[in-house]
C-alpha cells in the first residue's frame, strides 16, 4: 500500500456533517463535512488516551471525542480540553487532517504528507462532465489485495474464461498485438476485440454474429483506478471508472461510476448496475483465491507476456513509487504496532513542525535495499 495517492473516501452524496467512520490502508479515520460544506477527513485515533473520534459528537465544526470531550477543528487541532479549561493547549495536542477535493461525484483525500505542489493530479475523467452520458454508480467488496484487484481491471485475457457468459467470448480467446501509452500517472491501451452481437447489448447474445468493439483499458495511478471505453461500431458509448481502494493489505473497496451514450432512460439503470456487479462478482471468485495473495516482489515468480502489458506498466510505475519511499512496511506495521502503540498516515503539517503524539505509520526503509 502507498501513501501519497488520492483516494476516494467517499461519495459526496453519503457525506454529511454527521461524523463518519472510514477505513483506508489498514487505518481509521473520521470523516465529516464542515458547516461551509467542505469535505474533512481526520485520523480516528485521540492523542489524549485514544478515543475514536468517530464515536463521539459533532460540536459546530469541530469533533468532540466521547472519551474526555477534547474538540478538534477540522483542520485537527484540539480546540478545547473540557477538564482544564484554563490550560495553554499543547502543540501536540492534535491529530492528523488530510486534504480533501471533490470531484465526480466522489470525495478523494490526500493520504500523505506531500505539500499541495509536489501532489499528484486527480485523474481526468472528460466524459463523467458530458451532459449525454448516462451515468449508474455503485461500490464493490473484495477479499483480494488492491494491487490484484487493479490489475485484474487491465488484464483482457480472463473475459472468455471468467466472463463468458457476460461480456467474454471463450471462442475468442486470443489478444492480438497492442501498444501501451503511459506516462508517470496513467497508462492506456487501445485493442480491437470481436463480442458476440447483442440486441440493445442487453439482451441475448447471438452464437453466431460477432462486432469490432475498439476497446481502450487504462488506469490512473495518481488516485489509483482503473478506466474503460467501449466504443460499438454504431457510435454508442461505454465508459467505466474504478476507484480500487485499499481498506487494508487484504481488502479493497471499489467505487465505480458507469456511462452510457445508449438506452438512457432512468428506468434501465438497474440492469446496467446488475450487469456491472455481475462481472465484479465473477472477478471476486477467482481473485479471492490467487496466490501469492499480494503481487510478488519479484518478475521472476511469475510468468509474464505480451498480453500482459498494461498491467506491467502498472506494476513498473508502482515499483518506482515504493523505491521513493511510499510504501507501507506492512511487516513492521504488523510486529510494532501491534496493540501497543498507534499509528498514522502523516499528513502534509508533519513537515511543517516535529510535535506530533503518534508516530507516523512505518514506511519500507529503501536505504536497506541494496
Ligand atoms: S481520549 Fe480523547 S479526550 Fe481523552
Ligand atoms: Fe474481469
């Protein structure tokens, strides 16, 4: 898991000034929006005796912990100590705040301590801001690490084998030559494949007719998720964006939001989002299983091909971001943090001053490396 990323907590509409609990990258956090309606997202943990901060109040726009009543702003100061009011409040004394941005109906946060102008891009979704797309959204459970599941969002091979009965075709199993476009943030490829012919794409499909669906996978690394556009020889369009998110090492959340130029009456919604959840299950069947349960450390414990190529671009870019220092020691995490003490993601004030309570979460130590 990396810190540093955007990652949607939420989407807008579930985000209210209540407080809401949420779990990203094995850690608490509390959520809430403040009273100019701006999206806060704090770590969970009080740094007075460890309250969960989620499970207090909501005073003004401030959290109030349920332990001892200390109030935090939402920019993660204490604001209050109820039982020595008269206190000078210490400079450690607060937690950890994240900014936040909203953007395609979801709410990303920033999970790192980078300042705002060395962060990454959100991801550009044009078609999510086209008045004629038709768009359904829903979320999605894995028992499966988020860097298996965002490549299995990139890997076309499996449709005939564990999507044959939706969108694969297992008389056509072959992936013919494609090239990948990719930069520090994002990779796409551009393929043609044959799918049997559907009346209105949702009816049955034809044993024997088969269309040319250009089709172009990709992901977003800045805010990690998958993308698709289907593009039918008629004109119509299908656009697909997975945010995957890690709620631990072994869990992952996917947001999604699916467009359509096509059949755009409201009342066809649900078949889109059955159609949608469908797939995901089939995927969950086989992902829950795979072994090693993580991506493995090294090319050489897997065998890999051409048509693999998408997610290694992926996989070389995650490299590079874990050799920067970004990633989460999930080890050590598990051996020293374990009931004795917390921990949090550091959040961009860690570089502005050194008093801090709770330790930042331990990262992989890439000096060690040879
Ligand atoms: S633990 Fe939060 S106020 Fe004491
Ligand atoms: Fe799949």
């Amino acid at each position: 898991m990396l810190k540093n990323l955007w990652y949607v907590i939420l989407p807008a509409a579930q985000l209210t000034d209540a407080l809401r609990p949420v779990r990203l990258l094995g850690q608490p956090f509390v959520a809430f929006r403040d009273s100019s309606g701006k999206a806060r997202l704090l770590s969970d943990v009080c740094v007075h005796r460890g309250g969960s901060l989620s499970a207090g109040a909501k005073v003004g726009d401030s959290v109030q912990c349920p332990y001892h009543g200390w109030r935090f702003d939402g920019d993660g100061r204490c604001v209050e100590i109820p039982a020595q009011p008269t206190l000078r409040i210490p400079a450690k004394a607060r937690v950890d705040a994240y900014p936040t941005q909203e953007r395609y109906g979801w709410i990303w946060a920033f999970l790192g301590d980078l300042p705002e102008a060395e962060r990454p891009p959100l991801p550009t979704l044009d078609w999510l801001e086209n008045p004629d797309v038709r768009v359904v959204s829903g979320h999605f459970d894995w028992q499966a690490n988020w860097e298996r599941v965002i490549e299995n969002g990139l890997d076309f091979a499996h449709a005939p084998f564990v999507h044959g009965n939706t969108f694969g075709d297992p008389a056509q199993p072959q992936i013919d030559a494609f090239d990948v476009a990719s930069d520090d943030w994002q990779g796409q490829a551009r393929m043609l494949m044959k799918r049997p012919r559907r009346s209105g794409l949702l009816r049955r499909k034809s044993a024997t007719e088969r269309i040319s669906v250009v089709t172009l996978p990709g992901y977003h690394l800045s805010g990690p998720c998958t993308t698709l556009e289907l593009q039918l020889p008629n004109g119509w369009r299908i656009y697909i964006v997975a945010a995957h998110v890690p709620v631990d090492a072994h869990h992952t959340r996917t947001w999604w939001l699916m467009g359509r130029t096509f059949l755009r009456s409201r009342w066809l919604d649900r078949r889109f989002v059955a159609s949608n959840l469908k797939i995901f299950r089939e995927d969950h069947a086989v992902l829950k299983n795979v072994r090693p349960e993580r991506v493995p450390d090294s090319w050489q414990q897997e065998v890999s091909l051409k048509s693999d190529a998408l997610q290694i671009a992926l996989r070389q870019r995650v490299r590079e971001l874990e050799r920067q220092g970004w990633q989460i020691d999930e080890a050590r995490l598990a051996r020293d943090f374990n009931g004795r003490k917390a921990c949090a993601i550091p959040c961009p004030e860690r570089r502005q001053s050194s008093a801090w309570a709770i330790e930042p979460i331990p990262l992989v130590d890439v000096t060690a490396e040879g």
